[in-house]
C-alpha cells in the first residue's frame, strides 16, 4: 500500500473499507458480503461523507469501487426498508430523516463531484448498485458479473438517478426494457451495449480483492490517469459532464469554457505540460488546486 499524507484523516467508515493501493488513487470496498453489500441508510450517509472527502483532498487523483465477496452491491438494504416502513404504518416516528443523499445512492448516483471513480464490478449489481455504476466515469467488469434493475418486479422505482442516464447512455430502447422487465443482462451483453469499458477474467473465489483481475484492470486505468496533469483530467472530466447533463451540446461547451477556462490556465500544471513538452522531459505535475 502507498503511504499518504492527507490534509486531514478520511471519515469513519462502518460499511466501507477504505485503503490507498498506489499513490493518489483510493480504493474502497463495500463490505458487507453476506448481505450482498445491500446498503444501510446509515451507510449511504457515511459514503457521501469519503466521497466529498475525496474531493477535497489535493493527494488523490483517482478512487476505485468494487464489492466484498460475491457481489458488487444488490442496493438497499430491503429489511431495513421494510421495517422503515412498519414504523410509519405504526406512526413512530423515526430519529433523522430518511430521505437519501442529495448526491444519490451511496452518494455516488447522482454525484456530479470533482474527480473520477472507476467501477470494479465483481459479481451482482441490482437496484441501487447498478444506479451507482450507471453514473461512475469508467466501468470495468468482470465476466461473471450480472446488472439488473428489478425495482417494478418489487412495486418501487428506480429513482436514484440512473434512468434518465442510462437511457442516454445505452438509448431508450435498452434503458426502458431494464427497467419495465426487471430482467438481468450480463457482462458480455453490457459491454455489447456501450455501458463497460472493459470486461475481465473472473478471480478465484478465495483470492484478495486487489489479486481480482478486475481490480487490476481498474488499477490500470488509474495509473494512465494519473500520469497526466490532475487539472486536466478535474476539467476535461467536467466537461464530459457537461454534455451529459446539458440537452445542447454548444451550450455545454460555453458552460464549460466560462466555468473552467481561466482558472485552469492561470495553474501551474497548465503552463508545466506545455513547457515539459517543449524542453522534452516527463511533465512534474502539483496537486491540483481547483
């Protein structure tokens, strides 16, 4: 594990085992196998909490996500749903409000943020956990992996944020059978879709989470990351963002340039690349302070 030194410590998590593989890159594992890492309300909350973290800290330039055991995430946790709604019908109130993050489920589905997150689909994503890597910036799976919306098969809606992207994502046709079937579609057929970068090997059962191809492609795609300039890869990310949530593609552009253009220049990284460049040595990149 590479040594860091943060401006401050990351936030406890209970459901989350955070750690730090390589320089500038965090991994966090959701870690509760036996339940297929369904997710708490507790637990959402706590992940928003490292995601903005995350942001925050100069360090780290790129994070990683993939599931303990065999499943990525089967998204909420339904017992305690259930017994949330017991309450109610029982009228006792409960301690805080629980409404989800304003960032999505497990603060990452509708998570504009700052810096790239690289999915690494392990098995079982349903519900919530495919929410979650419908809006991630990169997704690599391994082969085994299934992804199902399943949501109406139940009598709720997938309403964490992943709809309206997926359908710009993989198109209508495609979203809207996900979603109105409830039906599981595979890693081949996703990566068939658009929807996965890459698709790996699947690892065997009793191997380390950083030994599964899949993390190892994941941490691959990091480390290309984070040879490049941290601004660089803050704004150019920004802008993909831009065209995604923007019905015009000119306007995004504008958002983007006004938002971006000025701030980005006058940092040391932009004027470091283009001299590196020049004088044909490896670019010594900052933290970025954006």
């Amino acid at each position: 594990m590479a040594q860091h030194t943060f401006n401050r410590q990351p936030p406890t998590q209970n459901y989350g085992l955070v750690s730090f593989p390589a320089q500038h890159v965090m991994l966090v594992v959701f870690n509760r196998p036996k339940a297929l890492n369904a997710m708490t309300s507790d637990a959402e909350y706590e992940l928003e909490a490292l995601w903005e973290w995350y942001d925050e800290e100069p360090s780290l330039r790129c994070a990683i996500v993939t599931g303990a055991g065999r499943a990525f995430c089967a998204g909420m946790d339904l017992k305690e749903w259930n017994q949330i709604n017991q309450r109610k019908r029982d009228g006792i109130p409960e301690k805080r409000p629980m409404d989800p993050p304003t960032t999505g489920f497990g603060g990452l589905s509708r998570r504009s943020g700052k810096k790239p997150i690289i999915a690494a689909v392990n098995g079982l994503a349903m519900g919530g956990g495919f929410e979650i890597i419908a809006n991630l910036d990169l997704i690599v799976a391994a082969k085994s992996a299934t992804f199902a919306l399943p949501e109406a098969k139940i009598g709720v809606v997938a309403n964490a944020g992943s709809l309206p992207r997926l359908a710009r994502t993989i198109g209508r046709p495609r979203a809207t059978e996900m979603a109105l079937t409830g039906r599981s579609i595979s890693a081949a057929e996703a990566r068939e879709f658009g929807f996965l970068n890459a698709v790996t090997e699947d690892a065997p059962a009793d191997s380390d989470v950083l030994e599964r191809p899949v993390v190892q492609k994941a941490l691959e795609y990091a480390a290309l990351i984070i040879k490049n300039s941290p601004d660089s890869v803050i704004v150019s990310r920004a802008g993909i963002l831009a065209g995604w949530e923007h019905g015009s593609a000119e306007n995004a552009v504008r958002v983007h340039r006004q938002t971006w253009d000025k701030i980005m220049a006058d940092g040391h990284n932009f004027h470091e690349g283009v001299q590196a460049f020049v004088e044909k040595r490896a670019p010594r990149w900052v933290d970025s302070k954006l």
